[in-house]
C-alpha cells in the first residue's frame, strides 16, 4: 500500500515557525542514500495521510525533483495543543530490505471469553518485520477465536504474513494469552457467633500465669 502526499521544497532561510503560522508542517527527508531535504507539508492534507498510514505504510512524496518513497520516522506535537510540530521522514532505498514495526489488529471473537472462562489478555501490540518495501504489510491480523480454553496461546509462529515478511521475533514468544479471574472471596459470610464465656475463661488464665510468674 503506497498513499502519495504532495509537497514543496523549503529554502533554508524560511524558519520552521513561520512555517507553522502559515498551517503547515516543517518537515525533514534523509536516508542511507538520501542527502537530507527540508521540506515543507499541507497541514489539512498531512493530517489525512498521518491518520491512515501510521508508520508502516510507504508514503510516495511528490512535488520535489523526483518522487521519494518514505517512512514517518518520527512526528512531533506540540505539548499544549497537540498539533504536529515537525516530521521526520525515511527514504527507503528501492530494491532493499526495510525494518520497521507493524501494528497487530486483532479480530474475530474468543470462545473462552464468550464461556466466561477467562479474558484474553494481548501481550503484544506490534512486532518488527523485515522485508522489501513492496510486501511491507500495513498491519498483521491476530484472530483470537482460536482462543476456545484456558490453555490456549497464540505465538508469533501462528502469525500469518506474506511471503517474504520476516517476524523478528522468537517464534515460540506469546503474542495473546487467557488470564483466569480469581474467585472472589464472598463479603456477606457469616463469621459465625463470637463465644464470649470462652474469651473471658482464656483471658482469665492468662492473667493467672502472668501473676504466678510475677510472684516466682
């Protein structure tokens, strides 16, 4: 999946405030084979493409001397309202490998949870893979109604992917897993009734001791 974003080069003397001002975003290209390129992005458009790419879809930047493919590396906010301050972005280099994290979606319903026999309780959110830029997966399905009892697990060796798509991670590590509630301790026991005579009877023993080794 390739979404194409429209940009403009930016001249070193324009400040990323002013930038800013004018409602858009500073923003900045480099790469292994990639001299980095200050550039300049719609803010309303940018916006769009942050929302449906994520960080795993390949962004074919347009616009410049020649299309770019990228990465969002790294995007900054503004602490106060939260508007996008500045973006980095990675060029990929065409015909080369790429490592990057995917995001797991997880789908379909637990019969274990259905049963009320336990939650499932989701270990990982993403994982890394490896692969050529042409095959990268904008996110991995996990369908947990595999999930039918308690000792059921999902693994990274039970993700599907394309081919291609290297997981790097131990096959054997836990992806989702059924977390079984605790009794709970009923509160309106009864404690049963308190035997006074008996209380009174042991406390009057204790006293004799005591006066004993007091006279001793």
């Amino acid at each position: 999946m390739t979404i194409s974003l429209a940009v403009t080069a930016r001249d070193e003397s324009t400040k990323a405030e002013a930038v800013r001002l004018s409602g858009d975003v500073p923003a900045v290209v480099y790469g292994p084979k990639q001299a980095p390129i200050a550039i300049t992005l719609p803010g309303k458009e940018f916006e769009k493409v942050r929302k449906e790419a994520g960080e795993s879809t390949i962004i074919e930047l347009t616009g410049l001397e020649e299309k770019i493919e990228v990465l969002m590396k790294e995007v900054a906010f503004s602490p106060v309202k939260q508007l996008v301050t500045h973006v980095d972005f990675y060029a990929i280099e065409r015909g080369k490998d790429i490592t990057t994290n995917i995001a797991l979606e997880f789908i379909g319903e637990a019969p274990v949870e259905e049963a009320k026999e336990g939650t499932v309780t989701k270990v990982m959110h993403e994982v890394e893979v490896t692969c050529r830029p042409s095959v990268l997966p904008s996110h991995i399905d996990v369908d947990i109604s595999v999930l039918k009892s308690v000792e059921d697990k999902i693994h990274v060796s039970d993700l599907k992917v394309a081919e291609g798509v290297h997981i790097n991670a131990e096959p054997e590590d836990v992806v989702a897993v059924i977390s079984v509630a605790r009794e709970e301790v009923e509160e309106d026991e009864d404690p049963g009734e308190v035997d006074m005579d008996a209380i009174e009877v042991e406390e009057k023993g204790k006293s004799e001791e005591d006066a004993e080794e007091k006279s001793e």
